[in-house]
C-alpha cells in the first residue's frame, strides 16, 4: 500500500487494517464502476431516453449481488481457499463476470433479433434453470458438507489446546500472524473424510475457476432481476435502438454485480485471516467455529431451498408449502441481505460473548493443572503476553 498512497489521501486508520488486496481490489472495482458510467454517461447524452432503463440496469445488478446464492457460494470457497493456504479477494469477482457472461450473451441475442426469440426464451429458460439450480445445489451441498467436516477438525482442536497448560500462543514476527491464523483453519489428518473432501474441492483450488462456476450458475436465469434486465434489452433490440447502445444495460449490471461480489469475497477474506486473534490461538480458532458454522447453516438452508425449487419446477405440484417455496425463491435478494446481516450480528455476538466465555475455560483450565502451572490470574489476549517458559 505504500505505492498506492502515495498518490491518494491518506487512509482512515481502520481501513488501514484491511489487508492490502483487499483495499486494492475494492478500490479498482470502486475505479471501474465510476470509469463504466463516465462511458455510459457520453452515450447517454445523445440517449436520453435511456438514462433511466441505464440506471435500473445498475440498481438490479446490485440487487441480484446479494442474492443468496451468490453470497453463500463466495463465502463458502473464500473460507475453503482460506483453508488451503491462499489469500483469495477475487473470489467474487471471478465468480460474478462468469455469472454475468451469460447475461450479457444473451442480452446480445436478444437485442439482435429484436425480440424474436422472447417467444422461445421460456423453452431455454427452463432447461437453463434446471440445470444452474442443479449446479448451484450440489455446488452449496458439497460445501456445506466440507465445510462441516472442517467444523468437526476445528472443534476437536480447540478441544486439544484448552486441555494444554498454556493455550495462549504469542508471536515474536508480525510477518507470521495471518500464515499462523490461516494454518489454524486447514484440514488435518489423513483419515477417508479428509481425502474424499480434499478431492471434491481441488476442483476450485484458485479464485479463477469460480468463472466456469459463475457460468453454470447463470444459466438459471431464475431471478426477477436477469429477467428484466434481458426484458429492458429486448424492448430496446425491437425499437431499433443500436446493438452497441444496448451493450450499455448488461454492462452496467456487470460493474454493479462485480462490485458488491468481489467485495463481499475480500472483507470475508479480511475477516477470516484478521491479525486481532493472529496471536492467540484459542481465539483463532472460536472465531472460526463461530464463522464456519454460520457458513455451514446458510449452505445447507440455501442448498435445501434450490433442491426443492429443482423438485417444483420438474413436477410442478401445488399447495401451501410450495407457495412459501415460491415466495422465497422470488425474494433471494432479502435473504442475501439477511445473510449479510447475520454474519455481522453473529460477529458482533460472538466478540461480547468472548470474554466471558474466555474466562469460564481459563478457570476450568486452572482446575485441571498444577498450581504451580497456574498461578496468575487470567490474562486477554491484547493484555501483556504470559510468560509459558
């Protein structure tokens, strides 16, 4: 960052916080987006009927980022490429251009043969959709599972360390920190699992394989939001409007989508790898437990939803239940917004509930070794480090 700010104002001392990726790769999408409207804006001035289609392009690509499969699906691989050693923060991003791919392809056809095929899009839509729930699905289930399993090896670790003498563990190199919180959360043991679930997921073993992903994702087109950005193309392709002019609308969903994705991905990087527990390795892990399972929760909720919207749209059957079905599939925005909300409230939750918590381990701690192991009082973490020698 040192590079970056010498030619921008300094830095709030929070942001400074943020890992350097991360404020970069926010940052570029940030220059983006505002490079994209300039362009859209010079055209839009011999447009100006289409200023206001223009904007709900971008509203929708913003609202369509926090659908809950979009959330859930970069959650879950940031947190799994985490576990793996990397510092993935375009996660998002790759994942958000492969879903988009789709739209803007087919925004294309459209346009160009000003609304001909809308008859025969319903046929495409369908088998699309069978297919991208399906994907999406087993893509969440498999996490899900994975994920579990890394809940398991997480919990039995912290388990391990509150039964040492001293679990608090302190740093002399800065540099270690993140490379130390990182290898509290990787996968341990050779046992059937850990083999089964290192296979499934070397699949997506970098940030760039989530763009196939994306793709198989977007060809649901099961959102109200893909629907009325194609319907906003088709109806500009049939008044004759250029098919250059109508690449405005997809794009502009595009950098809006790409945005809040790629930084949903990178702030949840930041906070899986934060240096404010680096030091202390029981908060490493609670933390992570706290996190993974929250993930483990929303998947297997978002991946049980899609697998009976697959079921609904197959067999098409009728009643109460499928009507709540429905109305939940038509609103995937308010339940991403939800999970949005729910990792911060459980963050917030789990930080006020540290410290007691904390304290409550420490004195069963102190129970169970010698006195001359224990003599002084509980220590936090950002307190003076505890001498172990």
């Amino acid at each position: 960052m040192r590079g970056l700010r010498g030619f921008t104002l300094p830095l709030p001392e929070r942001f400074n916080a943020l890992p350097s990726p991360v404020i970069q790769i926010i940052g570029l999408l940030i220059v983006v987006n505002l490079l994209v409207w300039v362009a859209a804006g010079l055209v839009l001035h011999y447009f100006p009927a289409m200023i206001s289609p223009a904007v709900l392009s971008y509203t929708l690509g913003l609202r369509h980022a926090l659908d809950a499969d979009h959330i859930s699906a970069i959650d879950l691989m940031t947190r799994r490429l985490i576990a793996s050693g990397q510092r993935p923060v375009t996660v998002g991003t790759f994942f958000s251009l492969g879903h988009s791919t789709i739209v803007i392809i087919t925004c294309v056809v459209v346009a160009a043969t000003s609304g001909a095929l809308r008859d025969r899009f319903d046929n495409f839509a369908y088998v699309g959709g069978i297919v991208g729930t399906s994907v999406s699905a087993a893509f969440l289930i498999l996490l899900c599972l994975g994920n579990s399993w890394v809940l398991y090896r997480l919990i039995r670790r912290l388990r391990q360390v509150l039964r040492e003498p001293d679990p608090h563990s302190s740093a002399d190199e800065d540099g270690a920190d993140e490379d130390r919180a990182a290898a509290n959360l990787q996968l341990e043991g050779a046992g059937f699992l850990a083999n089964v679930f290192r296979k499934l997921f070397r699949i997506v073993d970098r940030p760039w394989k989530m763009y196939p992903l994306g793709v198989l994702f977007g060809l649901g087109f099961d959102t109200s939001s893909e629907i009325a950005i194609l319907g906003i193309a088709s109806i500009q392709g049939a008044q004759g409007t250029s098919l250059w002019v109508i690449l405005i609308f997809p794009i502009l969903f595009t950098a809006g989508m790409c945005l809040l994705d790629t930084s949903d991905g990178a702030l949840m990087m930041s906070l899986y790898t934060s240096k404010a527990f680096a030091r202390d390795t029981v908060a490493i892990l609670y933390y992570s437990i706290v996190l993974t399972a929250i993930t483990v929760v929303v998947s297997a909720f978002i991946g049980v939803i899609q697998v009976l919207s697959l079921a609904q749209n197959v067999g098409e059957p009728e009643g109460k239940f499928w009507d709540g079905l429905s109305a939940i599939s038509d609103h995937f925005e308010i339940i991403g917004g939800s999970i949005c909300g729910l990792f911060l409230l459980v963050g917030v939750g789990s930080i006020l509930v540290y410290k007691p918590w904390r304290r409550r381990m420490e004195s069963r701690r102190i129970q169970r070794v010698p006195e001359t192991d224990s003599d002084g009082p509980f220590h936090d973490p950002e307190d003076a480090p505890i001498d172990s020698s």
